[in-house]
C-alpha cells in the first residue's frame, strides 16, 4: 500500500450533516494519471482522517487500473485481499466499507458487481464526486486543484487533459477514458501554482497523449501540427517562480512539432528529456498499431531531437510481440535500439486486451516468444544503458534529491523521472536535504544507478 501522511479532520459547519470522524485508506494502483485522481479524491475529503495502513481505516479505496491483464490481476488481488481484511474485521464485530473506483470498475462494472458481493460501492473514472459523496455523506463540487500528494512534496504530476482522439491497436483506454478533454491553461495554472505552494519544485507533465493538448477547443491544423496551446501552456507553468522543473511525459511521435522541440531546447526550465513512446520501428507494424507514423519519420524526429538538443535524454517503449510480428521485424527492432542508443527505454510483451482492434488480428504471437524477445531486447539495452552511464563519469550534474537511505542519498537529474528511471546514489557524511538541489560529480556507474559525491563549495 501507498503510505499517507496522517491529516486531521476539519471543524464540520453547522448548518451540514456529515458522516464525522471516519477514517480512510486509499490504495492507488496503475500509472501517474491514475495517482493523480487518487490525490483529488484524497483532497476533496474535507471531513475524513486520511491513514497509513487498510488495518486502521474504516473505509478503504482502492483506485484500480485496468489497461492491460497484468494491470487487471493486480487490481482483482488487492479488492480480494481487502475483502479477506474486511471478513476479519467483521468476525470482530468491526465494519470496514470497501469502495473500488478507476479504470477496472469503469471498465467491468456489471461483472465486479456481480461476482465481488463484498464490496461496497463501485465508480467510474468520471465519478470523484461519487467517492467523496459516499465516504461523507454530502455532495460537495470536487476541486481539482485540491489534491493530497501521495509522493514525497518537491514533486508532482499535472495531469492537463483527460481521454485520448487516438485509436491505437492495441489500447482499450479511450473506451475507458472516452475522447480529449483539455484543462484550459487558467486552469493547470491554477493547479501548478497550488502546488508550488506546496513546496513542488518539479512538474511532470501527463495526460494520455500531451501532444494533442488542446486540440479539443481549438481543432485548427495548426494548433496540432505546431502544438500552439501545449507550448503556451509550458510557457505559463515556466513563469511560475519556484517550479524549477518541467518534465513532460508520454508524447505522440506523429504530433510532435519543430516549435516544441525548439521550445525544449531553449527554455531553461524545461528538462532535456523528451517522453515519446514510438511502440515499434516496423512499418508493417506501426501500420496495424495505427500509429499513424512510418519508420522514416520516426527516425526523422528522433534525429532532430537529438540535433537540436544535444544534451537530450529520449526515454521510449517498445511492444514486443504484437500480433504479425515476424523474426525480421523484432531483429530490425533490436537492430534500431542498438544504433540509436536510447538513454531510457522500456519494452512491454504485447497483452491481447477484448474490445482493441489487435485483439481480433490473426498471427498472434506465444507467450514464449513474446518472453524471448522481450528478454533479448533489455540484455541490449543493458549494455546500451551501461555505456551510456560509465560515459557520465567525471561528470558534474544537478540532482534533487529525493530521499535519505541507508548510508546514502538518492537523487535523480533532470535526465530521469521518478520511479521509472536511473537513480543517482549519493555517499557523503554531509547533511542534504530532501527536495533540494546538489552539485555533484559522478564517479562510477553501473546499468541503471549512478554513483556519486556532492560537490563541497568553499565558503565565501
């Protein structure tokens, strides 16, 4: 389970009746943009005490993904294994409310209800208000704004828009997530400005495809191909004074402008690190993903990425054994990523989801080659990732730290985002504090860490 922070409840007002002095647990499974609902949900309760662990709650929440089957296993064992604590509570004559929301629920809701009695209440993506009604007793207007981070407090996501136009082969999420709807800049503004009130000094920009931003009030064709409204949305979020970071995430390689990444290259509060998942390098398959892009143009823009930011970090992803798939296309793949050298890549085994255009595709792959070439291709990226690191030594690097282990701090540079990326191991018997930044100078590496000392400035 996530751990929270223990916060009090508030003064109830007079005039409102409300369930009082319950206490809430909320478990949140899946992706950034998942976390983010969980932190709305958690910030519009006004009358709950927010606790660490499903033992002490009264009501549990539990925040489900439901994108792919490993994702949907992984929501079922958590829902069983809170009903199981639900049951031993029971036989204590202590009550505890289940209630599941998210991606699974929106996804199956008629079956969940059916075949887990148990739980208490059900809700869609859609249905914040739902949550905080049932746990209350009051509907209240969510707030979006209003959100309890889930993550240490120098960093967080914004989540600028909700749903996705595109229809990739092999993606059920806009049949859970339904079509782009853009937060208007006001809006993010407000929420990011809410944040560094906080204390968040690193913004990770998300949505289903940040690409598009904005495209759903403003379908002109160069808005899309320039990507006008996401660059004046960077632009507002980099006026504000102590956001230090922007890190954007998860762009759609046909909808990424020369504009924006001029705007990466130049803006000193932009991250070089660029998040464009590209899926495959074979036309072939690109075309029956309904990618909407060709080899050439993939290598096009990664090439001018890479030329107009030299000190880039690209982190992408890649399906292994997606239906039709042949031997030439994963080695043409395997190929591409030992040439290209991607400083960050994750490979996923292709997951044949019902209702997604792939599923219904005839030459779908065994679960032993899928596991083969997936294997294959991270022992490439191994030694990509290796060479890559052991070329950082020497280096200094501006790190934020993030958090105080044993022996050591951990820290990440602009060239990583938090959990899914490199982490840079600091030994030193100075103090340094969490949600700062350090200079240090890296002196070893190995695949996925980085090795280093703070560098000690002399006193003036």
């Amino acid at each position: 389970m996530i751990k929270l922070p223990v916060l009090g409840a508030e003064a109830t007002p007079a005039n409102r009746t409300v369930k009082t002095g319950k206490t809430v647990a909320l478990i949140s499974l899946g992706c950034p943009k998942n976390q983010v609902d969980s932190e709305v949900i958690l910030g519009n309760l006004k009358y709950s005490q927010i606790v660490d662990s499903a033992e002490d709650a009264d009501t549990i929440v539990i925040n489900t993904c439901g994108f792919i089957e490993s994702a949907k296993k992984e929501s079922i064992d958590t829902i069983l294994q809170a009903i199981a604590l639900k049951n031993r509570a029971s036989k204590k004559g202590v009550h505890k409310e289940i209630i599941v929301t998210g991606c699974l629920s929106e996804r199956y809701p008629e079956e969940l209800a059916k075949s887990l009695p148990e739980v208490d209440a059900f809700f869609g993506v859609h249905e914040f208000d739902k949550v905080t009604s049932r746990i209350e007793g009051h509907y209240q207007q969510v707030v979006f704004s209003e959100r309890r981070l889930l993550n240490q407090r120098h960093y967080a996501y914004l989540k600028i828009s909700e749903g996705c136009n595109q229809r990739c082969g092999f993606c059920y999420i806009p049949m859970i997530r339904g079509n782009l709807v853009s937060k208007t800049i006001d809006q993010n503004v407000a929420e990011a400005k809410a944040l560094a009130a906080q204390g968040v000094k690193e913004l990770l920009v998300v949505s289903q495809d940040t690409s598009s931003y904005g495209y759903d009030f403003d379908r002109s064709a160069p808005n899309l191909k320039r990507n006008t409204h996401l660059i004046k949305l960077l632009t507002s979020l980099g006026a504000i004074e102590t956001i230090h970071w922007i890190r954007l995430m998860y762009l759609y390689p046909s909808l990424f402008s020369d504009d924006l990444v001029d705007l990466i290259a130049e803006h000193p509060k932009l991250c070089k690190y660029v998040d464009l998942p590209i899926q495959h390098i074979s036309d072939a398959v690109l075309k029956s993903m309904r990618r909407n892009t060709s080899q050439q143009q993939t290598l096009d823009l990664l090439r001018k990425i890479r030329s107009r930011i030299p000190s880039v970090s690209i982190r992408t992803s890649l399906i292994v054994g997606y239906p039709g798939e042949t031997e030439k296309d994963f080695e043409d793949m395997c190929e591409f990523v030992r040439e290209f050298k991607f400083e960050r890549l994750g490979v996923f085994m292709y997951s044949k989801e019902e209702g997604t255009y792939a599923n219904e595709l005839k030459g779908q792959v065994s679960a032993k080659v899928k596991t083969d070439r997936y294997n294959h291709l991270m022992e490439i990226q191994r030694g990509v990732s290796l060479e890559l690191n052991h070329a950082k030594i020497g280096r200094t690097l501006k790190v934020l730290i993030d958090s105080k282990e044993a022996g050591h701090y951990v820290g990440r540079t602009e060239y990583d985002a938090p959990e899914i990326d490199n982490e840079v191991l600091i030994e030193t018997a100075e103090e340094l504090a969490v949600g700062d930044f350090v200079d240090v100078q890296i002196l070893d590496a190995t695949e996925y860490d980085i090795y280093a000392t703070p560098l000690i400035k002399e006193p003036v």
